[in-house]
C-alpha cells in the first residue's frame, strides 16, 4: 500500500477507534449541564478513549479471549452503544454535536478531503521516492566451514543468486577467478527490477592448483561498471 | 498598555481585589488596517501559513521516503520545517485565543514527531526498545496475544492500543508505530489544556502554559518507547485527579471513574511510569504536610487526602497486577532493587567513562545534541519558580496549591536523577526519568515566558524561535555535528562518528537478516553487533531470534580470532545503519580489514552489509 493511503488510514482508525468512543462516553459520563468547550471535549475524548482501549484489549489478552478485530470491535461498540443509550436516556442526544455550526464543518471537511486527494496523488507518482539504488549477491549454499567441495563429475557448483534493487532493469556478468586467474565468466545476465536471477556456475575442478591457500573470488559486475561491483570469497575444500 | 503583574485570571485570587485578565497589547490602529478586510486577513494568514507548511512538511516526507540511513532525520526536509516552526511562532505572535494556541500547539508537535514516521520505510530507532515494542505489536496484530517471556507479556496497554489501530487499518506495524503514536502523544498540550481550566489564570500566563507543553520535548521524541507513553497516561491521571480534586461537585463522579480508569490504564500500559507514579504519590501528602509546616497552604491539605486515597488504590491495583499476573516483570523489579542494594556490578555507569578523554567543544557538542531543549526547559522552569514564588499571592488558592503538587513532583524526580549520580547506579535509566520530569516544566517554565512576554511582546517572538531552533539538534539529532573517530585516533575518519544519535532501521540490514533467515540453519552460532542482533529480533521475532541465539560480539580482531563462532554479521556505518559499540573496533579499516581476511568465506554482500562464513 502506498504510504500516503496507509498515513489517511491510520488516521481515520485512530479518530474512529480512539477519538470516536471516548467522545461519545463524555456525554454518557459527565452531567449535560457541564459544557465542555472544543478542547476540553477533546482532552477528555482523547484520554477516555485511550482508558478504553488499554483496558479492553488488555481484558481480551488476559482472559484468553485474544485481541483481533472480531474481539475488540464488538467490545468497544458494545460500550459505544451502551454510551449513547445512557445519553439519550438523560435527554441528552440532542446536544450531541460536534460543537461546530454545519456550514463550517461541511466546509472543513470538503477542504481536508480536496488536500487528501492531493496529497494522495503528489508523492505517489513514484513509491519510495528516494529508495537506495543496490544489488544482493549471495551464495545460495554455502558449503561447510566456509568451504566448498567437488561432487561427483569433479566439478565445483557455485549456486549463486542476484537480487536487482535498483529500481531499473540491470544486467550483470559474473567472474570466477582463484589466485589472479579468471576461471569462469558469464554471459550477460539480465534482471528485472524487484526480481531475482538463481543460477549456477560449473567450474572444472582440475583447472585449479593452489586450492588450499587462495580462495575462490566470485565477482558481480554490473554493465556500467569496469571495477567489481560486489564481491564474494568462498574457499575449496579437500576431496569429500 | 503594559500587561498586568497579576498572573491569577479573573474571579478567584487570594487577595480580594479582582482585575480583569488585560489583553495583550494591540497595534497601533491605522486606516489602513481597520479596513475589515486586511484585519480579516491579517488574523488568518498566519494559520493558512502555519496550515499550509505543516502540510508540506508531510507531502515532502513521504516524497523523501528513504530506506536508507542518511544523514540526519531534516534532510532536504529541513528548510521545511525552518519555516514552519517561524510560522508556529508568528502564529503564536497573533493568536490570543487559549483553545486556539493549544490546537496550533498540538498540530505542531505532532507533525514534528511524525517526520521519521513518514520518511523511513521502518520505524525509527535501532535500540533494543524499539525492537521489542513493534515485535511485540507485530506479534498481536498477527495472533491476538503479546509474545511470551518479554517484559510487556503482561503489561500489554500500549501494544493492544497500537495494534488495534494496525489491525483494524490493517497497516504494516512500521507505519502503525511511525503515524498512530505520534497521533496518540499529541493529545498532551490538551490534557494540558484542560487541567489549567480548572483554576482561575491570567489568559497569557496559561498560554505560555500551553506553548510550553509543546516546546518541552522528551528525550525519545522520535521513538516508540513506553517512557512518552507512560508520560501520557501519568499526565491524564494527574489531570484527572487534580480536576476532580478541584471542580464542582458535578462533575466529581465521572472524574472519579474517569481516573480509576485512567489508573487501571497506567498500570497494564506501562510498568515503570506506574511504579515512578506511586513512588511520587505517595510522597505527596507527606510533603506537602512539612510544606504545611513552613506556610499555611491555601487549600490546607485537601489534595493530600486525596492523594493518599489516590495512591492506596494505585498500590493496591498495581501490587496485584504485577505479583500475580506480570510476574516476570516483578522479578525484574527485584532484581534490580537487589543490585542496587548489594551494589552488584553495574551494567553501566551513570557518565560514560570516554567523556573524559574529550575536548571542551565536542563535550558541548554532544551535551547539546543529547541536552539541549532539556537544559533550556530547566533554566526556563527554574526561572519560573522564582516568578511564581514572588507572585504567589496574586495566585489563585487552587492554582497555588496545584503548582505546589506539581512542583514536590519535579523535586522527587529531581532527587532519583541526583541520587543516580550520587550513588554511581546507573541502570535506572537516566533519560526515561528526564522525559518524566520534562512534562512537567510548562507548569513552571510559563512563567519566565509570562514575564519576558510582559517586557516586550518582540523579545520574546525571538526568544520563542530561538528555543525552537536550539531545541531542533537535540530532538531530530544532528549527526554530522557529533564529533568524529578523528578526535581520539589518528588513523579515523572524520565522517565516522563517535555515537550515533541518527539511527535508522534499513534495507541492506533487513535484506541481509532475510538471507539468514532463509539460508542459514539456526543449529550455528551466529555472532554480530548490538544494532544487528537487536534488528534480528525485530524481524525475525523472539521465537526464532532466541532460536538463532546470536551472540552479540564486537569486531576487534582478538575477540574475533578466539571467538566460538560460524557465521559473523557484518556492516558499515552510515548507510546500512549504527553502531553502538565504540570507534575503534567498527570503523570502516576495520570493517574491511575483517573482508579481506582469509580466515572467512564472504557468502552474502549487498554493498553495505556482509554475512562471513568461518573458515
């Protein structure tokens, strides 16, 4: 989900799950011939509703009942209702308001709504507009005590993978080389952006001497770049 | 028109004589200006200004949306916000209406704190804190219940609250903690609001009041943590409590159910407030009976026995809670009162034993970055004392006895930071008792904004935006002004710091941790830093984290070599993320000195994070 839907949908949750029930307890508590201005009605909806929720979803975990939605929201709306029925038995449903005159509310909330569309629609023409521009490069099995073996055709498999988090198609070539010498170069390897390549590089094993004391290199280079771009090491092991 | 040296507002003084709250002086009228619509305009500029920059300041952060740490939580958003805080103040200049101010108040904090929220792919914040409480919120908006075995297990108040807006949103737990608790902390300049309706003020010292609570920013500003939390609901049962102590017989009903509420909400939401908040209430009546003693009190112990009435049932909840229920919690508890007896040995000490090898300005530099807006509010709330006491009998009784609470309060916290020092314990958590004590210096630190407000209205425009932009480098930490690795070694950078204050939850560390997760079998030993083993437990949850039991291990080469170990965890500062642990065994020589070793195999590389496999 886009971050600015996720910034409007977590503030409508808070005002409804929070704001909204401890607005209407302050009627169901409080005398009505005590006026509240804005503020102070507020204050009080904003701290009875955090009581609320606190108390009930810590009830709902204590007594094994769990807190999900299917929990909770009965609950709260259960004591919401309960709320404006004690409300209304005072007499009080009428002054229920929200202590603004309708043609400035309507205007608020036509103007909030016109800045929502805005906000939804400027950053979001590009997610993560500033994400960091990288690769992933990783031996997909390792072998044991950083060592790799020969199997059976006396090979060595490396099973490689490339993870493209540069937000574009990036093609790359792969280089193997043991003690200065290349030992294996791929072909060009295309990938998609937010996609991954898995593949693997067979290298004769009698092609290397000096196993034991230098370590395999393997090099990820990207097209635009002539120096290595990431770098991984993995040594040989003896036969078996 | 000079402002009245009176601070009570209309109505109810200790002395007889009553005076109107004046209004603050107004422009000269010109022509000009009595035309209705420049008046029109003149008042309400301010607020599209102020209304329209705070709404930038979100469009750019989620614009700027990063997965990366850079360089400090303003950039390229700072301009920004420059501008915003002068529109906060220029609205402040204009505004004489208390509601008003306390919304504008509110608006501004809160979109403050919501900058790292909306900037950063992850919450903000790399402590173990912070990966503990989303784990735990993770864990209940997944299943239904906290994880076991954590300290929150059963004192579950702020994970439930926070996961039930994440579940019923249905939004990642990242943005949940990043928008709906900033959301949720904004609600303080209005309790603040509501508890100074209860006593008769002067008009412009309760909005200095208010300004004030804005201003007092706790030292976890930008975090989660349960400290601003448990800050929250200590103020709505001080507010609660004070209000019912003090208001009309109306209303001392729904107050008293209202604050057994606000108690029981204390009690499950955060276990150290509601022990911090019996320790100072049950001093309370003692204290003020010796200030009795002294001078007569206005209201002579009426809050005292409301208070002991106050504290009884706080005891009675919270010894029950916590012996029966939060049993693991209580066992902390002990255990740390044992330490603190038998002066075990102390995870760390009160001053950091490197601040001695450190120059004067980097000494300042980082005091400021750690300090700033705290000493600015203690001076002010120091100050304010003084102006208080000299006008206390132009205070209201109510008021008067209020300011005494409040302030036997600042002085028992006062005393728990002194005494830390004292003694050489520092496990009490020296910053979670500042935040405690900073929400309650707008109560004082008003006054000193009062009186430079009754000298002249342009001085104290300036000194409001000088507070505001002083406080800025300690609130969203400004890390290129930390001194470097250079200060202490040679062979250092400049540009690696010594103590990261800026600390972002990234993608490589994520990514790195996923390649762990999914190819690494937990039946090895994993080692890495802090930050790293305290992000495994963030994504990978306490389950599996236990399960991969990983060791937390610092580079230094020696420690490495002699180590039990199969895999190392391994990154750079600065893009990838912190360090906590000192200069010289992270650096980036270091760093690549461990990648060139040939001891190791390098399995995963992503740039700025590596996984080492031992040879």
């Amino acid at each position: 989900m886009h971050p600015t839907f996720t910034l409007f949908r977590v503030l409508v949750t808070t005002g409804l799950v929070v704001l909204l029930p401890g607005y209407l307890l302050t009627y169901a508590l409080f005398p009505l011939q005590v006026e509240f201005d804005g503020a102070q009605r507020f204050a009080l909806s904003g701290g009875l509703g955090v009581i609320l929720s606190i108390v009930i979803g810590t009830a709902l975990i204590v007594l094994n009942i769990g807190l999900t939605p299917n929990s909770f929201l009965p609950t709260i709306g259960s004591i919401t209702s309960v709320a404006v029925i004690v409300t209304w038995w005072r007499g009080g449903l009428g002054i229920l308001r929200l202590g603004v005159q309708s043609a400035k509310l309507y205007s608020t909330i036509a103007f909030l709504l016109v800045l929502g569309v805005i906000t939804a629609v400027f950053p979001s023409t590009r997610p993560l507009n500033n994400a960091e521009q990288y690769s992933e490069f990783y031996l997909i099995e390792q072998g044991a005590n950083g060592l790799i073996s020969r199997n059976e055709n006396d090979v060595i498999m490396l099973k490689l993978s490339i993870v493209n988090n540069e937000q574009t198609k990036a093609t790359y070539t792969i280089q193997v080389t043991h003690a200065g010498q290349t030992l294996h170069e791929s072909e060009m390897i295309s990938v998609v952006s937010e996609s991954s390549w898995d593949g693997e590089i067979v290298i004769p094993f009698p092609e290397i001497e000096n196993a034991l004391t230098n370590p395999l290199e393997i090099l990820l280079f990207r097209e635009i770049d002539d120096e290595p771009y990431r770098r991984l090491t993995i040594w040989i092991g003896q036969d078996g | 028109m000079i402002l009245p040296k009176r601070l009570s507002g209309q109505g109810e003084t200790a002395v007889s004589t009553t005076t109107a709250a004046s209004p603050i002086s107004h422009q000269p009228q010109t022509r000009f200006s009595q035309i209705a619509f420049v008046k029109n305009v003149s008042a309400v500029l301010p607020i599209w200004v102020f209304g329209i920059l705070g709404w930038l300041i979100v469009l750019v952060s989620l614009r700027e949306r990063r997965n990366y740490q850079d360089s400090w939580v303003l950039e390229d958003v700072f301009p920004y916000v420059l501008a915003f805080c002068a529109a906060f103040v220029w609205v402040l200049f204009r505004e004489t209406h208390t509601s008003r101010i306390t919304v504008f108040s509110a608006l501004f904090v809160t979109i403050l704190r919501l900058i790292p929220g909306l900037k950063y792919k992850w919450a903000y914040g790399t402590a173990v804190d912070q990966m503990v409480h989303i784990s735990s919120i993770q864990r209940i908006m997944e299943s239904g219940f906290p994880p076991a075995g954590t300290p929150y297990t059963d004192i579950p108040g702020m994970h439930a609250l926070l996961g039930v807006i994440g579940m019923v949103s249905e939004t990642a737990v990242d943005d949940v903690v990043g928008i709906a608790f900033p959301l949720i902390l904004g609600l303080i300049p209005f309790f603040i609001y509501f508890l100074t309706s209860q006593f008769r003020i002067n008009d412009i010292l309760r909005n200095q009041i208010i300004i004030m609570s804005a201003l007092a920013f706790d030292p976890y500003f930008l975090l989660i943590q349960g400290s601003p939390f448990g800050v929250l609901l200590i103020m709505l049962v001080l507010v609660l409590f004070l209000s019912r102590e003090f208001g009309s017989i109306y209303i001392q009903l729904p107050l008293t159910i209202a604050l057994l509420g606000s108690i029981m909400a204390l009690t499950f939401g955060h276990g150290i407030s509601s022990l911090i908040f019996i320790l100072l209430i049950a001093g309370m009546p003692i204290a003020l009976r010796v200030v009795n003693k002294f001078w007569q009190l206005p209201i002579r112990n009426q809050i005292g026995s409301g208070a002991s009435r106050l504290f009884t049932f706080t005891v009675v909840l919270f010894s029950s809670w916590w012996m029966y229920q939060a049993r693991g919690v209580f066992l902390i508890f002990v255990n740390q009162i044992w330490s603190f007896i038998s002066r075990a040995e102390v995870e760390k000490a009160p001053i950091p034993s490197r601040v001695s090898e450190l120059g004067i300005i980097d000494l300042f530099l980082i005091f400021w970055s750690l300090h700033g807006n705290i000493f600015m509010m203690a001076l002010l709330a120091g100050i304010g004392v003084f102006i208080l006491w000299w006008h206390r009998n132009t205070l209201s009784p109510r008021f008067h006895t209020a300011l005494i609470a409040l302030f036997l309060i600042e002085l028992g916290l006062s005393g728990m930071l002194v005494g830390q020092l004292l003694t050489g314990f520092g496990n009490l958590e020296y910053f979670r008792l500042l935040g405690y004590a900073v929400v309650l210096t707008p109560f004082f630190g008003g006054a000193a904004l009062w009186l430079i407000r009754r000298k002249s209205q342009l001085v104290w425009g300036a000194f409001l935006m000088l507070l505001i932009l002083a406080s800025l480098f300690q609130i969203f930490p400004y890390q290129p002004g930390i001194p470097g690795g250079d200060r202490l070694f040679a062979h250092i950078r400049s540009d690696e710091y010594l103590l990261y204050l800026h600390t972002v939850v990234t993608d490589y560390q994520k990514n790195m941790l996923d390649y762990v997760q999914t190819h690494i079998d937990p039946t090895y030993s994993i080692m890495s830093d802090r930050v790293t083993k305290d992000e495994a437990y963030r994504f990978w949850g306490p389950e599996l984290a236990t399960e991969y039991g990983i060791r937390y291990q610092i580079y230094a080469t020696a420690d490495l070599d002699e180590g039990e170990w199969d895999y190392l965890l391994l990154h750079r500062a600065g893009l990838a993320g912190p360090f906590s642990e000192q200069i010289e065994v992270r650096h980036d020589a270091q760093v690549d000195r461990i990648l060139s070793s040939t001891d190791y195999a390098i399995v995963y590389d992503n740039g700025e994070s590596y996984v080492l496999q031992r040879r």
